[in-house]
C-alpha cells in the first residue's frame, strides 16, 4: 500500500487500555502495528500500573504510538473514557490488553462503514484463545451459539436494538470498530457500559 493510499484512508484510532500486564501488552501492540490497514493511532491508557509500561511503549519507536498514564488508579471504564477522549480518528477501536487482532482486522471493518454513513458500528466473530495465543475451538463456537452470532448474516445492517440489546450478539468491543462522532464519550460512564465497554 502506497503513502498516498494511506492518505486517502479514514484516520482508525486504536484505544489499548491497561494494567499491569506488560506481556500481553506488549503482543496487543504488535498486532495492531501489524495491521494491514496503515493509517492508524494507537493511545495506550494506563491505570497507573506498579509496573509503568512506559519504556516498553517507547520501545516500539513509532510515531503513531501515544502513550497516557492516570496520576493514580481510576479503573477500567474512567481510563477507557479517558482515552476515548483523546481519540483523533473517525473511526475508533478498542483493544483489551490481553486481545489480539487477525492483521486483516481494521482492512475489513473499515470498508462497511465507509460504504454505509449511518452505520455505527462494524462489528466481526472472534476466538476465544489461551495465554499461550491457542485458540480454543470449542469454547469459541460455544459462545458464537450462545450470543447467537451463528445466526448474523454477513453485511446485513439489523437494528442494533434486536441484535445488541435483545440477542445480546454484539462481540466484545475488541472485535469492533465505532464511528467515532456518534458516541458520547462524556456521558459513557453516566449511563453505563456495553460489555466491555461500548
């Protein structure tokens, strides 16, 4: 991909939230860096971890990286909306620091909301693996069944109402990309969270 594609691309904004796991950070990281989809930020948010991830951030030596640290513990979701705020992209993906992305990801969420100006939110199935990065079989179409997500069709656009609130089919926010400027951020917090913080 050329730098003048890049440039013709949406800005995706990529939000790690983190604490105290370096390791897994660290792989979050790597496979985001390893997008196909270039034209990306990532804002790493850290909950004011014992371990300051900092240097390993530095590490990467990329200037797409922000790095953020709360002056002292806030939990989960503040820290979330926190780096949310920060987000510069016109679409935005969060990314838990013990997930991983396939390097195709953001190549094909982005191109369903750029065909689609009302859709929200672009959404994909995802596995569930071991701290060893094995995926479990099993327990992945375990969940796909129980949220219902066998029963979505590819590129249809349903209610969010029926498939988010009732079927509850939604993946977790690591295996979605949100247009940015139809969300709230100031209010998340007040009228509560998504799972995994939509």
């Amino acid at each position: 991909m050329s730098n003048h594609q890049e440039a013709q691309e949406p800005l995706v904004s990529v939000i790690i939230p983190t604490y105290n796991r370096l390791i897994y950070l660290k792989q979050a990281v790597e496979s985001v860096l390893q997008q196909t989809y270039k034209n990306l930020e990532i804002i790493v948010s850290d909950d004011c971890s014992p371990e300051n991830p900092q240097a390993m951030i530095e590490s990467f030596q990329d200037a797409r990286i922000r790095f953020r640290r709360n002056s002292k513990n806030l939990g989960n979701g503040p820290n979330v909306a926190g780096a949310f705020k920060q987000a510069q992209g016109k679409y935005v993906a969060s990314l838990n620091d013990d997930d991983l992305w396939n390097p195709d990801f953001l190549e094909k969420l982005v191109p369903p909301l750029e065909a689609n100006p009302n859709v929200v939110v672009a959404f994909c199935d995802h596995y569930i693996i071991n701290a060893d990065g094995v995926i479990n079989y099993a327990t992945t179409e375990a969940h796909t069944r129980l949220w219902k997500r066998d029963q979505l069709k590819a590129e249809v656009y349903q209610p969010f109402c029926t498939i988010g609130l009732v079927d509850r089919s939604v993946s977790p926010a690591s295996s979605a990309l949100i247009r940015r400027d139809k969300v709230n951020w100031d209010e998340l917090l007040s009228v509560g969270v998504y799972w995994d913080y939509y």
